[in-house]
C-alpha cells in the first residue's frame, strides 16, 4: 500500500468529510493529488464514506447474531440477510456452516421482526443472539490502522473535530431531512452545493442542518474499507473473556492495537468480540502470541476466521468491490 493511501485512509478514518484542501496540509501534499487518488480508490470499491443515522433515534440498539445452518443452506440464507436493511453488517465464517451479522432492533421488540423470524425458518439449525453494550474507541484509536498509521499525533489532533455535548438521545430527523440522509448514505462527501441542489435548500441552510444533525448524535460518518484490496486478506473475530471489574481496562487495552477493527462488549459468555484484520495467518499469530498476549485480564478467548466478507454499515461487497448497500 502506498504510503499517500495510508495517509488519506487515515485522515478520512479521524475526519470522514474533511475538505480534501485540509486533509493536503495536514498530510503534506497537493489538493489535486489526493482528491484524485481518493476518487481513485472510491472508484475501486476499496473503500467508501457514508452518512449514518444513529440507531437509537429509532428506540434500536446493535445485537451480535450468529446463525448456523447446513452448508448448503448457506448462499441463499446469506443472500436473504443482506437484502434486510436492519442487518449492517454479514460475514460468512470459515467452514460455511455459520453466519455472523449485526442487526439493528429494539430491545423489547415483540414482533415479526428479523430476530424473531430467523429461529423460525427451517434452514437455520442455531441462532445465537448477543446485545452490543458499548463500543470502545475514539476517532483517533477506535479504527483499524494496521495498514500502518503515518499520521503523527500532531496530524491528528489537526484533523480531530471538536467533541460536540450530545444530548441524552439524539432527535429524529424530519421529513425535509430524507434527501440530505439519502443523499449522505450514497457519498458521505458530497458537497454542501450538490446537497443544496438535491434538497432546494440554500448552502447555508444545508451547513446548519448538518451541524445541528451532527452535533445531537443524530447523524454521524463512517469510513468502510475492504482490506482485501490492500493486501490483508485474514479478518478474525475474537470472543473474549474477562471479569466485570475488568472490562473496560481489557477492552481499552485492545483497541488500541494496530490490528484491531472494532472492540465491543457484548452480552453473553464472551464479554468482548474483537475484530482483528491482518494479512496473514503469520502475521495474526504474531498478534496472539506478541500483542495480544500483553494484555491483562484475559480469562479465555475463541476465534472465528471470516472466510467471505458480505455487508458492512452501508455497503455491500460485489465482484471484490464495495458498492452501495441500497
């Protein structure tokens, strides 16, 4: 991977809708180049910046679910999953006889909803659900950066947009609001003008609302990435072991970790699930027994190796490219 990638995917991981002028100074180079290899890399399906609407605007909250059905069940059970636009995310592990997404639902949901209607269905043989409690990581620690992370701390905190007060619970947004969020879920970039042009608001007005959006928690940035295509072919989760008291510590310690795309508490026998992206199966032992090994407080771990990649937020992975989900 080029080191100007590396640098660009970083910078977009800190600040998603950067200008591409600011995201040059802080990286050193020239406005065109990096809005050209961005485009580049856009048009390559390596990687994505989309619009997301926080989940608890719709009383919803994340569920880990991991299905398990006869391999042959498996293509049309994982092509009906990523249709459903409350699972954000769908792997096939490796064996091809289980599946694992997150899906988005309320807690006290007693209807026909998805995670009701999976245990129903006569290909699945197990289904085990587990409730996302909190996600750990800020914007300049919480992404993967195995890639390399060229960005110095200077660089970050150049790029690191000021912390908003949220609110307990973020407003939903209002009807006006569905073009600009649409618009957002297909280019979390696109300018203030285009988005003006698409709504029949001013650019000012636009500017307003999205800072009003994004201030209150309602609307936030993702970053998807296919890791793939740079060159790290072996995504692994890992269920993870520790003690109420030592939760956050463990979990703090781990996110850390170049490797580590996401460290969330769950509930369930594991209390943490790990993803960790590395090129390959050496470089994944070397961070077992070298990086993860350094961690305290891990009473026991299982892992998981993704053997296809299907879904994730808001982009599904077809012909080893991502593309829109929707």
């Amino acid at each position: 991977m080029e080191r100007l990638d590396g640098q660009i995917l970083h910078a977009l991981q800190i600040a998603p809708r950067a200008p591409f002028r600011r995201i040059a100074e802080v990286i050193g180079a020239g406005e065109q180049t990096v809005a050209r290899r961005y485009r580049a890399l856009r048009r390559d399906g390596v990687l994505r910046v989309i619009g997301v609407v926080n989940p608890r605007v719709y009383g919803e909250c994340q569920w880990i679910v991991r299905v398990r059905a006869k391999p042959d069940n498996v293509p049309k059970l994982a092509e009906a999953l990523v249709r459903w636009p409350e699972v954000t995310h769908a792997n096939v592990l490796s064996g091809g006889t289980e599946l694992i997404c997150v899906v988005r639902a309320p807690i006290g949901d007693t209807g026909d909803g998805l995670l009701h209607r999976l245990p129903r269905t006569s290909a699945v043989l197990d289904v085990r659900v587990n409730l996302v409690l909190k996600v750990f990581g800020q914007a300049s620690s919480g992404h993967w950066t195995g890639h390399g992370r060229p960005l110095s701390a200077a660089q970050i905190a150049a790029l690191q947009p000021s912390e908003a007060a949220h609110p307990n619970r973020p407003g939903p947004p209002s009807p006006d609001d569905q073009r600009l969020i649409d618009a957002l879920a297909d280019d979390g970039r696109i300018s203030d003008s285009a988005l003006a042009a698409l709504t029949g608001w001013s650019p000012a007005r636009v500017k307003r609302r999205l800072a009003a959006l994004q201030d209150s928690d309602t609307l936030s940035y993702d970053l998807d990435v296919l890791p793939e295509l740079l060159g790290y072919t072996l995504n692994a989760t890992m269920w993870i072991s520790t003690s109420p008291r030592h939760l956050t510590t463990t979990a703090e310690q781990i996110v850390v970790h170049d490797e580590v795309a996401s460290v969330v508490a769950i509930s369930g026998s594991a209390n943490l699930m790990v993803v960790v992206i590395c090129r390959d199966v050496e470089h994944f032992y070397r961070y077992l027994a070298e990086r993860l090994a350094t961690v305290d407080h891990i009473l026991a771990y299982d892992v998981s190796i993704r053997s296809k990649r299907l879904k994730q937020v808001g982009s599904l992975i077809a012909h080893g490219r991502l593309i829109r989900a929707n």
